[in-house]
C-alpha cells in the first residue's frame, strides 16, 4: 500500500509597522526581504502573503526546497504595546497590551488580550 506524501507545515509570522504618512508595512522576517507596503494594513497583508508564496515557489521550482505537499500559515506577530495608558514610548504598559507598531513608529492601538 502505498504511504500518504508527508505535508511539511509552518507558519510565518508577519510584523506590522506603521510610517509616518500612513502607510502599513508588512515583513516576514523569517524570510529575508519579503516586505510589502501598502495604504491600508490589509493591502500590506495581501501583498506581503502574495510575496511569500512567490519566494517559496520559486525556491521549490529550483530545488532548494523539499518537494511535496505544504501547508503554509501566515500569523501577526505580536509585539509589546509602544504607547498605551500611562507608558512610555517603547516600554510595555502591561502584560496583557499588544499592538502592531513598534516603538519608534508614530502610531499604537492596543489590543487587550487573554
């Protein structure tokens, strides 16, 4: 009987930064050089993703990967909050804030979690 083909699975987590005339940044940093912009947070995303896919076919397409079925997923990262409630820029207010903007950037809107 013949075996089922192995499905190697990762995941690759984007960081969001924001500039200073609006526009989003998204990296990979797992994967050196993929980094898109875009005007809204969403736009970045989708390009970022579309990037990543791109760098990984062509990796495969010349045997720099294992060939076979792969499962990819892409996740935010989540970085300290740089800038809620009572903190100083760069310095986590509390353990349980997150955002996607890390300190240096000009905006942080904090996601409470857990």
């Amino acid at each position: 009987m013949p075996k089922a083909p192995t499905v190697s699975s990762f995941s690759l987590a984007i960081e969001y930064y924001r500039e200073e005339d609006g526009r989003w940044l998204a990296d990979i940093q797992a994967l050196p050089g993929v980094t898109a912009y875009g005007r809204t947070k969403k736009q970045a995303t989708a390009a970022v993703q579309a990037l990543a896919l791109r760098l990984i076919a062509d990796r495969l397409e010349h045997g720099e990967a294992v060939p076979g079925p792969m499962d990819v997923t892409f996740v935010a990262a989540s970085l300290p909050c740089c800038g809620s409630a009572g903190a100083s820029r760069g310095k986590a207010a509390r353990p349980t804030e997150y955002c996607d903007v890390p300190a240096g950037r000009t905006s942080c809107s904090p996601t409470m979690i857990g």
